[in-house]
C-alpha cells in the first residue's frame, strides 16, 4: 500500500539527508537498500511466478489471472506458459523440464492422472501442511480430493473436475417421439436410427476416438458399461484416497466382458450411426461436429455446455439435453470416466509461497464458480453444488455432481502413462477394424501386464 504524501511538506530536508547516507555507503550497501549508483530509487518488483497449461477457449482463466495479478499488484505476477491441448503431449513436455530438475515452470495444472507419477518422483511439492492449515478435507468432493492423494500425502488442490457425460439433441428426440434419453447402447442405437431417418441428422453419435489420452476414457467407459475392468486396485474413487494402490500386480481386461464392451464402438461404426472418421475425433472435433447440428448423441466433458452460445454453435440450449453415459444392458451399470486437473507446485521452484497463493486464489470459491459461469468447468468444492443460482446458470453441474459420485478412476500407478498409450493404440485399432474387441483385451492383458512386471 503506498503512504500517502503530504504536498504542503517541504521534500528538501530528507533528500539532504538521503544523499547524505548514500554518499557513505558503497555500490553493495546501495544495493542493499533497493538503491541504484546513481541514487535513483528502484521500485520493488513483483515476484513473478510461471503458471503452465493448456489453451483456454472459454477465456475464463485469463480473466482469472488478470484478476489475480490485480489483486496481487506489486506482490505477485503471474505469467502464463501455454502447454499443449492434448494431455499426453502436455505430460510429455512438463516431465522433460521435471526430468532436468528445470524451475522454469513454478506451478501448473495437472491432469487427475499424473499425481501418482509426480509424486513418486519427487517432481511435486507434498502440500499436506499447506493445505491442512487452508482448507478442511470435507470442503473438496470426494472424487477430486482422491485424485491429489498417494500414499497418504496430497500432493495438491483440486481445481476443477470432469466426468464423461452424453449430450442429445433434445428437440429431435421429443420431435420423433422419445420422452427419454437412452439408456443402454442398444438403445442409443434404436434411437439414433430413428432421429436421423426422421430429421435427416447426418451422424447418429460422436466421441473421442484418436489415439491420445482422450480415447482412453472413452475407452474405458466402453468396457466398464458392460462388466470389464483393467486392473486389481481399478477402484471407484469414493474409497480410494489413502489406499496404496500404486502397484497392482493382477490385470483383469482379458475377459469377455471387456472383450464385449470394445465391441460396442466398432458395432455402431459398422453399422453406419458413428461415422467412419470418429478414428480422428479428439473432443474439439466432437464438439463441432454436435454443434454444428450434425449429431444426434455426443460424448463429451461438461466443457462443451459452456460452448453452446458461442457464436460458432448452431444449436441453443434449450435443444440439448444431458445423460449419463449408456450401459451394455443385463442389468450392467454405466460409469463415468473421471476427469478433471489440479494444481500443484515444482518441487524445484524456489517460489513456493507464491505458487501456494496462486492455487489459493485459483481454487477459491469466487473463482470456481467464475469458471463454472463462464466455462462450463465444474467445481471441486462441494458447497457450490448447493448454490440455486449458480446451479440454474451452469445446469450441467446438477448432472455433473451425480456423475463424479459414480465415477471411477483410471488405473492408479506411476506407470499409467506407459499403460495409456497401449491402451490408446489398441482402442484405436479397434475402431478401425484391425482388431477385434476379443483380439484387443487379449493383446493388452500380455501388455500391461509387461509394463507392470518390468517396472513394478
């Protein structure tokens, strides 16, 4: 805060006695006292701190940068490094700099799935003492508090979640006369025929198909809706925080069920209602291609609700309606595949208390609910769920809640990595017609398998 100046006071008296003490002191002592040789004063600088994520369509984190740097005026500056989109291009390029023990970046937002790798390697500062002293446990969901926990330390603050969720166009389901969103994949498939028959809608469903990180959830959604699993330690999330499952030694997905579940997506391919190009979809593709009009169903994170009145869109809200992802039927559950990035700190930064305020004032509640309004993302922080406002502007959140709570987490290890670009490839392959769901868990069981016994 700077003192106020008095105008009616005479400034001669202490600048006689400024030049008085300067002409005593050497280049060091002048330095000392934030002076410059030629007795200029030199302002005190902000600490500057390197923030590092991906690109931000909705706007809303530059807002909330802009925000804090105003607020933190001649204290704290915070520069934003943009990462790659992807997620496993964005965990390659930070992993290289934690590799050479880089400062460079001071904190970053994490994807849910790194923690148990960052942390492991020492790449990540232990917050436990920071955020006892902040925050009470009970303030974060359960889902988002688990995915910051490794063997009984938090290694950061959630931030924002996600959980896979299905979009339909509401108007034309109501329009040929379904009343219901559907809930098994046959169903899904009934449906898209229909609506598209009767409307003309050039695709049935979209989702993320590329061989990234993204089709990995979708994925593993696929195989969970009818009965598979990955791995031993392959929990949902509710019991998961403190539990050591960072080395699983038994892989499950060689079984009919999961062999059943990547059958689904190439079903729908053949069949003419996924169009052949979902090989290629990443979710800014499904996106477009939905609210463009040109899709019944879509699978996506809540991120996309935050971009139907964008200009881009064809579409309003009032035509979309949300749904829990489908399940294969005979009385299988459907699960959501949980998203969602935290913040965590270089354990190399030598910034940490800068860093620490940042995630403060990031993750605060004025501020996920800023990012919520403006975005679509939906909060970690348990009370907003209790916000009427905020839940009519953001009405994807009501939906959102019940999906985190049946979430479940990608397989917890600090070789998830390695295992997810296997897992990608052999989904993609899938979705291509080169393998077949049975031929596709057999060859990851020999796979995974190998990763864990190599490095386990």
């Amino acid at each position: 805060m700077k003192r106020p100046i008095n105008k009616g006071m005479s400034t001669r008296p202490d600048s006689t006695r400024r030049r008085l003490l300067l002409g005593g002191l050497g280049l060091g002592g002048m330095a000392a006292l934030g002076v410059s040789p030629l007795g200029a004063a030199v302002a005190a600088q902000p600490e500057e701190i390197t923030f590092a994520f991906g690109p931000d369509d909705s706007g809303s984190l530059q807002a909330l940068i802009e925000a804090f740097n105003q607020e933190y005026e001649g204290r704290i500056r915070v520069r934003y490094q943009l990462m790659p989109r992807a997620s496993d291009a964005f965990y390659r390029q930070i992993s290289s700099d934690f590799d050479v023990d880089s400062p460079r970046i001071d904190v970053f937002g994490g994807d849910m799935v790194w923690t148990a790798a960052f942390a492991s390697r020492g790449y990540v500062t232990d917050v436990t003492p920071r955020f006892n002293s902040t925050y009470a446990r009970g303030d974060f969901l359960n889902a988002p508090l688990d995915s910051v926990g490794y063997r009984n330390r938090l290694w950061g603050v959630p931030w924002y979640t996600d959980a896979g969720m299905l979009y339909y166009r509401r108007d034309l389901l109501e329009s040929a006369g379904h009343d219901q969103p559907p809930g098994t994949w046959d169903e899904l498939a009934r449906m898209a025929t229909d609506v598209r028959d009767k409307a003309g809608t050039k695709h049935g469903f979209v989702f993320q198909g590329a061989e990234y990180e993204g089709g990995v959830t979708n994925m593993l959604e696929f195989l969970w809706s009818a009965g598979g699993r990955v791995l031993t330690g392959n929990m949902s999330t509710a019991a998961a925080f403190g539990m050591d499952v960072s080395s699983p030694n038994v892989i499950t997905i060689n079984s009919a069920d999961a062999a059943r579940g990547l059958s689904i997506p190439r079903g729908l391919i053949e069949d003419g209602i996924v169009p052949r190009q979902v090989v290629n979809f990443r979710e800014e593709d499904a996106t477009r291609a939905f609210l463009n009009g040109d899709a019944v169903f879509m699978r996506n994170w809540p991120f996309s609700y935050g971009l139907i009145d964008e200009e881009e869109s064809q579409l309003s809200a009032d035509q979309i309606g949300i749904a829990s992802i489908p399940s294969a039927g005979g009385n299988r559950n459907s699960y959501s595949c949980l998203g969602g990035w935290n913040l965590m700190i270089n354990a190399q930064s030598s910034k940490q208390d800068a860093a620490w305020e940042f995630i403060r004032f990031a993750a605060s509640p004025e501020r996920q609910r800023q990012r919520a309004r403006e975005g679509g993302f939906l909060p970690t922080l348990g009370a907003l769920y209790d916000d009427e406002q905020l839940l009519e502007q953001v009405p994807v959140m009501a939906l959102g809640r019940r999906a985190i709570d049946d979430a479940r987490l990608r397989p917890v290890t600090p070789y998830y990595s390695a295992m997810s670009q296997r897992m990608a490839v052999a989904f993609n392959r899938v979705l291509r017609g080169e393998l077949t769901g049975q031929q596709a868990v057999r060859q990851l069981q020999r796979e995974l398998q190998l990763i864990l016994d190599r490095r386990g």
